[in-house]
C-alpha cells in the first residue's frame, strides 16, 4: 500500500528532548491519583505481516516479545486532567512557546483560516494557527468548556513528559502500548478484532467521507471525542484506535522489529523523532490507514498539532 501521510506535520525541531532508557522510570516525588488497570505483562506477537500495513513503517515483521508487568490509564490524559496540572506547576506547552501550533483545516473558524498566510508543502489542510495551544485548541476563538472529558492535544512529546514527572507516570514503550491494545487478543487488526465495524457498529473516532475535504462524522464526531466513547478492549481500555494519536517513549526507527530486543523492547538511540501510536481521527482506509494496532507513525518532539495526545503507564512490581 503507498504510504500517506495526512495525520503528521512537524515543526523544525531542536530535539531537546531526554533520549536513553531513563524514560523508562517514572518519578517517584509525586503520584497523582489517576485511575489505572493492572496488566500482567508476558508474552505476546507483536507488529503484523498483512497486506494493508506499510513495511516502510517497520510495522513488522510478526515476532514474539515479553514485557514486564505494568498499568496503564484506560484513557488518554484529558483536557481537565492537564489544566489540573498547569494550574498547580504553571507549566507552559510548547505550543504556547512557539506562539502557534497545527489545526486541522475544517476545525478552524474562516476568521482564523483567512489569518493563516502559509500552510507545509503537500499538507495543505495543516493550519499554523497563532495562539492555538491545549486550552484554545483552534486559536484564540476557541476553548474547551464543553470538552473537559477530551483528550488533550497540542501537547509535544515533551509536553507530555513534563506531566509525567509531575504525575510520578510515564509515557509505554511501543512494545507496552501494543501490548495493551490488543487487550488479550492475538495478532487481530483492530484492538476489539477484525472487522472495522462489527455488526455495523462503529468502534472508533476515524475519518467519514472523502479525506481531506468531507467528514461525515457517521461515528458522531468531526474532531475528538470524550475519552471513554466507544466500547472498550478486552483490557478495558478505551480508544486505542481513532481519536488521537499517543505519544510513546521510544525514539522511532523503520527498522524497530530487526534491532531491538524480543525482551522489553525499547529504541533509545536518538533519531530525531518520536514514536506515536493508535491513529487518529483524521486516519481513513483510503488515505493512511493507521488505526490499525500494529501501525506506526512518528513526529519531532517538539511538534504539537489538534489529533495527538497521550496517556501514561507505571511500572508494577514483579
């Protein structure tokens, strides 16, 4: 399948990002009390051989890995859960550094549309919206009042470490988040299986309708949706498909499957850019088809746009 790319769009980035298996140890002067399923760990097949996949994403090949016990947030942080954070840190994003952040074209108001002088070459739908952060998701003419259960977005990589410190959390490792997605099935495409809709029943926040221009919204959303829509996987975890993108530990390499151990696989060497999983509601069959579990996407860790969030992990004792 040729590769699209309509999820990503990144800033020019100065990776001043932490790199190395430090990531993987969560700090321990503060925990948050954040609600979180306890996973066994153990083995499982991890990455997909199938046809619909892209090799060049170093989606597999299919091979047996083991990761060590673990929690896991059934949700992806939401906007409420972070502004709880900025209010007792006084954190400032990223975004709000930078001054602007990525919107999705049909999210933004013409007003703010007609203020944007230059969009990335060949992503013409990604906006650099001035003053569009977390808390004003599309600019400074939008807010969150009414989306508290969202997910947060317009959060970087790093954005999303710095909650994480605060939390005493982490970010999983790819190995972690496919784990965890599969919620106890093997090697099936989608977190609940391999029909998109079973019984015609949408299970995620994906694209309706002719990509970049229609969405139809037949899932009932056009941008994100409440955190716990949907039904959940087997591991009672909600949207591990669809909605937004969830930033990982790991640096990202094509090459994941033929370099990293079969044992708590993790990819430290720095590359420039971060590993994300899970899709988002922008992705559609026909165009990028990532909300599969195996797939896999990237973007430099100081890039924020409207579709990528994360949620957080805490190891367990053995």
């Amino acid at each position: 399948m040729e590769r699209k790319n309509c999820c990503g769009v990144s800033r020019e980035s100065d990776n001043r990002a932490k790199d190395g298996h430090d990531l993987l140890h969560q700090s321990s002067e503060k925990y948050e009390n954040i609600l979180m399923i306890p996973l066994p760990g153990g083995e499982f097949l991890m990455g997909t051989n199938d046809e619909e996949g892209f090799p060049e994403d170093g989606e597999g090949p299919v091979r047996r890995v083991y990761v060590d016990p673990f929690e896991i947030s059934p949700f992806a942080v939401t906007n409420r859960e972070f502004a709880r954070f900025v209010e007792q840190t006084g954190y400032i994003t990223e975004a709000e550094r930078f001054g602007w952040s990525y919107v999705f074209h049909l999210l933004a108001t013409e007003e703010t549309k007609r203020k944007v002088k230059q969009t990335p070459h060949g992503l013409p739908w990604w906006l650099p919206v001035e003053g569009a952060y977390w808390a004003k998701p599309e600019g400074p003419d939008s807010g969150i009042e009414d989306r508290m259960d969202h997910p947060v977005v317009h959060v970087s990589w790093n954005d999303a470490l710095a909650y994480c410190h605060w939390s005493g959390t982490r970010l999983p490792t790819e190995a972690e988040w496919e784990y965890a997605a599969r919620g106890g099935l093997v090697q099936k495409k989608y977190p609940w299986g391999d029909l998109l809709k079973p019984d015609g029943r949408h299970r995620c926040n994906i694209w309706q309708g002719k990509f970049p221009t229609v969405n139809n919204a037949l899932d009932g959303y056009v941008g994100t949706a409440p955190v716990d829509a949907f039904e959940p996987n087997g591991y009672g975890l909600y949207n591990m498909a669809g909605n937004v993108w969830e930033w990982c530990a790991d640096w990202f390499t094509p090459v994941y499957h033929k370099v990293t151990d079969s044992r708590k696989p993790f990819f430290a060497s720095p590359t420039g850019r971060r590993s994300m999983r899970g899709g988002s509601f922008l992705c559609h069959r026909s165009y990028c088809n990532r909300y599969r579990v195996a797939a896999r996407f990237s973007n430099t860790p100081d890039s924020s746009t409207s579709n990528c969030g994360f949620r957080v992990v805490r190891s367990l004792m053995r």
